[in-house]
C-alpha cells in the first residue's frame, strides 16, 4: 500500500522520524512503490534537499498547477498531493489515524481511496537506532544536569520563620515554584534544549501528579521536580524525576520515599527483552503494597500508585511502548521510563523517574542522578 502524510514536521513526530527536518509547516511526504517523496514549498525546498533522509525532494509548484488544472480552486495541500499521485497512477493510499477528516474528503473528491492505518504508522520507531540512543542519551544528560542545578539552588536557599523557602539572591522574597521553574528551564535552553511544562510541585500541589505546581516552595515537604525537555537539534526528549525535602523529611515522606525507590529498582530489574510490560507493573505495584502503601479511593480522590509504570520516549515524550497493566512487551531497543510515586492529598506525592533502554538480557539507565531525599 502506497502511504501519505500532509502534516509539519515540528509537531508531528511521524513525519520528524521519516524525512530527519524541522519544517514549521504542512507539507507532503508519500511513499510511492517503496520510495519516499517529499513535495516541498519554494521557501523550504532546498533546505529539504540538502538535509532530509527522504528519496527524492521535489518543488510542489509543478503539482499545483496540476490540482488547480484537474480540481478547480479546492484549497489546502490535498489536492496538490492528489495530483501528484495520480500522475503517478497512484489511486488509493494510507494515511495515519490522525489525518484530518477534511483532507480524507478532499482526497477522496480528488479520485483517491483513503484507508485510515490500524496501527502505528511507523511501528518501527519504538525500536531505538544507535543514532536514536545517543540523541536520547544526550537528551537525558541535560536532563540530569538541570536536575542538578536545581537541587544546587534549593541547597542555597534559607528557610524563614514562616517555614517558606526564601531566594538565596533576593534573602526576603519567598520562592515560589516557578522561582525554581526559572532556574531548570533557563539552564536547558541555554543548553540546547526546550523545556515544556516543568513540574515543581511542593506539598499538597504533589498529590496531584501532573500539577505543574504554582505555590511557595516549603521546608521540610516533598518537592516533586519532573522534568522532560526537548532536544532543539534532533527533536529527541530527555525524561527524569525526583522528590527533594529542603530540610528534614517526615517519618511518612521518608517511608514513601524508601517505598518508591525500592518500587523502581525492582521494576528496573524486571527490564529485558522479551518480557511483558505487565509484569514489570505488577512488581511495581507489589513493592510498593508490600512496604505497606494501598491504592484506592478516599473521599472521593484517588491516593497511593494510580498511575502507569511508565511509557516509552523518542521523538515523543511520552510514546510506544507503555508499561502498565495492560501493557506491551518490551523489546530490546525500546527505551521506557521507570516512574512509580506515591500521592496522599494531606501529604503530597513522592515519585521517582529514571530513563532506560532495554537490552537482551536487561537494560541500560540512561539517567546518572542520585536518589537522595533531603538537601541541607
């Protein structure tokens, strides 16, 4: 079957993964009897020709001319694509499932038969090549290092009468979350890396796992820091977290906290090719049950481990394969996180995240961080 994307390559990874470019806007890739084009604006197309991996690069003004000729003044970048395809005596392609409908109607008023692909488009993306593994690898070193940069910071900070953290530059100004925001996220882009949605969530804001976190910064709570930038030269994701106290820890935080590391290791030892991702779950969430910490509904929240062992990461952050209870197997290639955590709403949450790629016969961490709880 003959194949078709009409998307941009900054946001769609798919068609980041076949042509190897950064393009701001929609264009065209079709595959045609095994051999991938791209048909390219004026403004881009040399560009493309010098940098893509695609087969051949053509100008798509020819393939205008030829969809106004035989369509009229349809618009969009359907009927341009139509018409190359016809000339190629191409009358029917597959397209990913997120293709939009309007240009799954157009092609089909153009004279080609559409038919929607039931899998991933490029499958083979979960299976990391050597050139993938070092972008990743670089990806998760920024990681690390900005991780590092924050822990750093809050070593710096004071703590008021008031329990709130104070700025180490700025002595009576409270530190709020996005005060530590700044620190990661400035470092990274200094550094060749976008960040994108930083979690600094202390306290309370931690029992909800995805709060991106906006209130002061505490002594003596746990501090979520997850963080997951983008690689501006490649598109490849780096993926880690941790939980920091400034201060002393609560006898309960450090329990979770001793709960969730021993929860992450076992799953790390579970890693290889072949196994089933469900498994690596169930021993996940066994751990942690077993240190004495329940999953379950209280007062209408969910608390304890509600959420996935972890995903792959690629040209995604968050991609094939997954690691739950309904989840794949893994394969050597595959790059996962191992992030188990632990949220009580009258405590805050504890999670831990490490970057790894699987191997025949376990695997590799990508991300060199300690596990440290508390900073003096």
């Amino acid at each position: 079957m003959n194949r078709l994307m009409i998307s941009d390559s900054e946001h769609d990874a798919d068609m980041l993964y076949i042509s190897g470019v950064f393009v701001p806007d929609a264009w065209i890739v079709v595959q045609v009897n095994g051999a991938w084009y791209g048909l390219c604006s004026p403004l881009e197309v040399d560009r493309i020709r010098k940098t893509s991996r695609l087969d051949h690069v053509l100008l798509d003004s020819a393939w205008r001319q030829q969809a106004k000729a035989r369509f009229g003044e349809m618009p969009g970048l359907a009927p341009v694509a139509a018409a190359f395809l016809l000339d190629q005596g191409v009358d029917a392609v597959e397209v990913p499932t997120q293709c939009g409908y309007g240009v799954v109607c157009q092609l089909q008023a153009c004279g080609v038969t559409v038919s929607p692909c039931a899998e991933a488009f490029f499958p083979q993306r979960a299976i990391k090549r050597d050139d993938e593994l070092r972008e990743l690898a670089h990806a998760e070193r920024l990681t690390a290092k900005s991780m590092a940069q924050a822990v750093k910071f809050l070593a710096e900070c004071s703590i008021g009468d008031d329990g709130c953290l104070r700025h180490p530059d700025h002595g009576r100004s409270k530190l709020r979350a996005a005060d530590l925001r700044a620190v990661i996220e400035q470092w990274l882009i200094g550094h060749g890396a976008v960040p994108s949605h930083t979690i600094v969530a202390c306290g309370r804001e931690g029992a909800d796992p995805h709060n991106e976190g906006s209130g002061l910064l505490r002594a003596h709570q746990p501090i979520i820091i997850d963080i997951f930038p983008r690689l501006t030269r490649s598109g490849y994701w780096g993926d880690m977290t941790r939980t920091l106290v400034k201060g002393d820890a609560s006898a309960q935080v450090k329990a979770m906290h001793r709960a969730v590391a021993a929860a992450q290791l076992a799953g790390i030892a579970q890693l290889r090719d072949g196994v089933e991702a469900s498994v690596v779950h169930a021993v996940v969430a066994e751990t942690l049950k077993s240190h004495g910490f329940t999953t379950g509904v209280h007062r209408g929240r969910q608390q304890g481990f509600f959420h996935g062992t972890g995903h792959g990461v690629g040209l995604e952050v968050h991609e094939s394969p997954r690691v739950s209870t309904r989840g794949d197997r893994l394969q050597a290639g595959h790059v996962v996180t191992v992030e188990p955590g632990l949220y009580y709403p009258g405590v805050g949450g504890v999670r831990i995240e490490d970057l790894l790629v699987v191997t025949e016969h376990g695997c590799d961490n990508l991300t060199r961080f300690h596990r440290r709880l508390e900073i003096v």
